[in-house]
C-alpha cells in the first residue's frame, strides 16, 4: 500500500488551540471547579465551528479535568485528591533522581542560571504576580532536567503534574515564600554538590502539596471532591 507523504503543520489546530486555551484557564484557575461549559458558547467565543470544541472537550474530559454528562451539562471538574497524589508520585520518583543527577553534573555557569531564575521569582513574589510565579516555578525545576542532560525526565514531569497545578496556582496567595524558601535549598545542595541532600530537599518540597490540600480544603470546600483515603 502506497501511503502519501504529509506535510507538517505550520501552526497547531484549531482543536488544539482550542484545546490549550481552555487547559490554561482550567490550571489557572479562570475556569475554577464546578464551572459549567457549553459547545456553542465556547465555538461562538472563540469564533470557530463545534467540532474543534467537541474534540477539545473529549480530551479534557479523558485527562480528568471536565466531566461531560450528555443532554445535560459540562463541568469544570472538582480537585481530586487522589489525582493529585498519583501526580505528586509520579513527579517524585522522576525529580528527586534527577537532582541527584544535577548534583553532580551542573557546572557553575548552569549555577549563576539557576540563580537568576530564583531572583526573578522573588521578584514575582515581591510584585504579587502569581501567574508570572507560577511560570517561573515551573522554569526552575524544568531547567534542572535539561542542564543535567535529562530533558526527556521533565517531558514525563509535565505530562503527569497538571492535578497538581491547580492546587499549585490556589495556593499560591499564602505559600509563595515557602516554595521560594524550598528552591533556594535545593539551590544550595546543587551547588555544593550534594546529592543526597538535594534529593532529600526535593522530595520535602513535593511533599508540601498535603498540606497545601488540607489548609485549602477548608477555605475552598466546594471545589475539592469528597475526601477519600489515599
């Protein structure tokens, strides 16, 4: 069978775009939990056709972030405690050997990088500018992965973390300088050269995603599912 040749996109599809758009104001927060959705509304916002948002819908709906129900109505989903945890597994396991390989691997030049990353975020945290916080999170611990030669450990990271964004981005109106606090020790093991403590540091910042979900809980109730046992 003679198969033809395909070209390349140059740009993302419209369900892709469509797709991005609502992930991101589903992780920030501008579409919170419980926040209903309809096809038609959205296609006539974003000026396209229904089925680029049907197809958006369907992928959000497989990664746990709407909960379609037919002939009635879409919903931005509750936070699923047990989501975040399987998340919060994931990105353990992969982050606390990759600083251990950042220990040994980073060079100074990598260290004064890593440096100006952790002053723009304190500059964030200083302006209140949480998304811009939020963005410069992720720089930090993604550039840990690619200037320790694993850039492939961060694709898996970011596949797996999105149940944590969420928690993430709501906490961030109190836990800023504990995330900046967490950062600049894992900082300080990389440039000593310390594996097993930045390993150790890394695998408590994590962590602190269980008591960022019990403080917010308690101030944000209906958007979190019914407790379970994890």
């Amino acid at each position: 069978m003679a198969l033809r040749a395909l070209v390349p996109p140059d740009r993302p599809s419209v369900a892709d775009q469509v797709f991005e758009t609502l992930q991101t104001g589903i992780l920030s927060l501008e579409l919170p939990p419980g926040s209903k959705l309809s096809e038609v509304e959205v296609a006539s916002q974003m000026e396209v056709s229904r089925q680029p948002v049907r197809d958006a819908f369907y992928r959000l709906s497989k990664l746990g972030f709407l909960v379609i129900r037919p002939q009635r109505s879409t919903t931005v989903s509750l936070i699923s405690e047990a989501a975040v945890a399987r998340a919060r597994y994931v990105r353990t396991a992969l982050e606390v050997e990759t600083v251990r390989t950042a220990a040994e691997t980073l060079t100074p030049a990598d260290h004064v990088a890593l440096a100006a990353m952790l002053s723009a975020q304190e500059a964030a945290k200083d302006a209140q500018d949480k998304r811009l916080f939020h963005q410069l999170d992720d720089q930090f611990h993604r550039e840990i992965c690619h200037r320790a030669g694993i850039g492939f450990a961060w694709d898996l990271i970011n596949e797996n973390k999105a149940h944590m964004d969420r928690v993430r981005m709501l906490s961030l109106s109190f836990a800023s300088p504990q995330v900046l606090s967490d950062h600049g020790e894992i900082y300080d093991h990389l440039v000593r050269r310390d594996s097993e403590g930045a390993a150790d540091a890394m695998r408590l910042h994590l962590s602190r995603i269980g008591d960022l979900i019990e403080r917010l809980r308690g101030e944000k109730h209906a958007w979190f599912e019914s407790e379970v046992t994890l």
